[in-house]
C-alpha cells in the first residue's frame, strides 16, 4: 500500500514500520538561518517558525490519512529519532538530519498498517560530529562546558524567565531562541540563509512589538500574523515584552 496522499503534503518525512502491524511516520521540516534584520529589530529563531509549520502539515497528515487512526506520538522525539537511526545527536544535545544539520523541527505520527520504509542511512555520517566544540566555544553560558546542562541553557531558561537570573542579555537581542550553538555547528554551515517574512519582519521592530505587547488588544492584525507565525502558545506578550524591553536596553 502505498501514501500517495503523504508524498503530495511532505517529502520531509521517514517511514519505519513498527511490530504491532502499525507503521511510523518520522515529519520533519527544515528551518533555514534568516538574513539579520537591522539592529531596530527583534530577533527570532527560525526554529520557532517551523514547528507551526510542521503543526499545520502534522495536522493536514493526519486528516488525509484518517482512515489509517493516525495517533501523534507524545513520548520523547528526539529520542525516538535517535532510537529509529534516523538521526544523529550531536554534542550540542541537538538532533542532526542530513542536508538540513540540526535546523529541523520534529513531529511523528502512528498509523495502522504497513508500507514501503523511508529510511536514511546515517553510517557516513556517524563520525561527522567532529567534536570540534564550536558550540562549546559558542555558548554564551557555559551551558554544553560538561555535556548539555539544560538548567542554564538561555534557550531553556527563557520558559522560566519570571524566576530566573539567567543572564538573559546575552541573547544578543533575540527575543525567541538562542540559536548561538546552531550558528557555528560545521552540520549546518553549507545551508543558505534567507529573508524573514516581511510581514513579520514588519512586526519585529522592536517599537511595534512593544506596543503590541502593552496592549495586545488593540493590534489584533499583530496578535493574528504572531499566532499563524510563532503559534499561539508562543504568543505570549508578556512574556515577548519582557525580551523586549531587554533588547531594546541593550540594542
Ligand atoms: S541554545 Fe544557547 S545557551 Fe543553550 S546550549 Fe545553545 S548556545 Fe548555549
Ligand atoms: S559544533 Fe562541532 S562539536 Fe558541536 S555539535 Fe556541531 S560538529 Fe559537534
């Protein structure tokens, strides 16, 4: 049996099947470095872009293949990935899928039945880490100095921001993300970086965004293109102001 379907909405998938007559749907969706946008602006890990992106294809899966029970898989991804040889984690703790390194959000799905497997062969790559500790070198924290210690990782701290005494100005103005370990990862240097959206980009003057976050009501074209782009479990404006202001003190 073949998915058709699955091939018209992704080619950014694995597929393995599993056995208990069930097969696994591996998504993935790649997120290229954005060009910087002038120092007026906010910063924005692209991942923070795709996983919205791969909801929206996870979603449209799902439906074209409802009669197959697809169920999303809640346990840990990465590690199912890992489990499944379909990628490599690197010493930065990020999971790397050729051509696209560790710029990939993950998603995965069970359905019933099974087909023809999807597989990539990583034996090429398996020394490819080079443990050249660039992302150790990289880090603005020490956070990968003794493996990936995710208690100070900024990218991790930033859910806990109210709390925490992260030093939070150096994320260099990004207000979603820190992407320092993914810059300069060897895995990642041959991709090509493209625009934001110009929408967005629009959004991200750091004025603009300010005004949203005070009032958020008052901006509902603002409060709709944040919820399409970053998802509306990340459009926290709140949250966002508080990087911000930071941002803007530091810019
Ligand atoms: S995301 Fe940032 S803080 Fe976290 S390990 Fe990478 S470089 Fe360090
Ligand atoms: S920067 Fe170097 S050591 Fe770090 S994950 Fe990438 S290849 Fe490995």
């Amino acid at each position: 049996m073949t998915l058709n379907r699955l091939n018209e909405i992704t080619k950014n998938y694995f597929l393995k099947n599993l056995d208990c007559g069930r097969a696994r749907i591996f998504l993935y969706e790649p997120h290229l470095p954005f060009n910087p946008l002038p120092k007026t602006h906010a910063k924005i890990n692209p991942n923070y872009l795709a996983y919205p992106r791969l909801t929206r294809i996870a979603k449209e899966v799902s439906h074209a293949l409802s009669d197959l029970s697809p169920v999303r898989f809640k346990g840990d991804l990465k590690k199912a990935f890992y489990d499944a040889g379909l990628g490599l984690r690197l010493n930065n703790n990020l999971l790397m899928i050729p051509p696209y390194g560790t710029r990939v959000s993950i998603e995965i799905l069970d359905i019933l039945g099974n087909y023809e497997e999807k597989l990539i062969d990583l034996s090429q790559e398996k020394q490819y880490c080079k443990k050249c500790n660039l992302c150790k070198k990289n880090c603005p924290v020490g956070a990968l100095d003794n493996g990936f210690n995710a208690i100070i990782c900024l990218r991790a701290e930033m859910n806990n921001y109210k709390e925490s005494t992260a030093p939070f100005e150096k994320l260099n103005g990004n207000i979603l993300g820190c992407e320092a370990c993914q810059l300069h990862c060897p895995h990642n240097l041959h991709l090509k970086t493209e625009d934001i959206p110009k929408d967005l980009a629009e959004i991200l003057y750091l004025p603009t965004l300010l005004n949203y976050c005070k009032n958020p009501e008052n901006y509902p074209l603002v409060a709709e293109k944040l919820d399409f782009y970053i998802g509306k479990n990340m459009n926290n404006p709140e949250k966002i102001q508080f990087f911000v202001e930071l941002a803007m003190k530091n810019a």
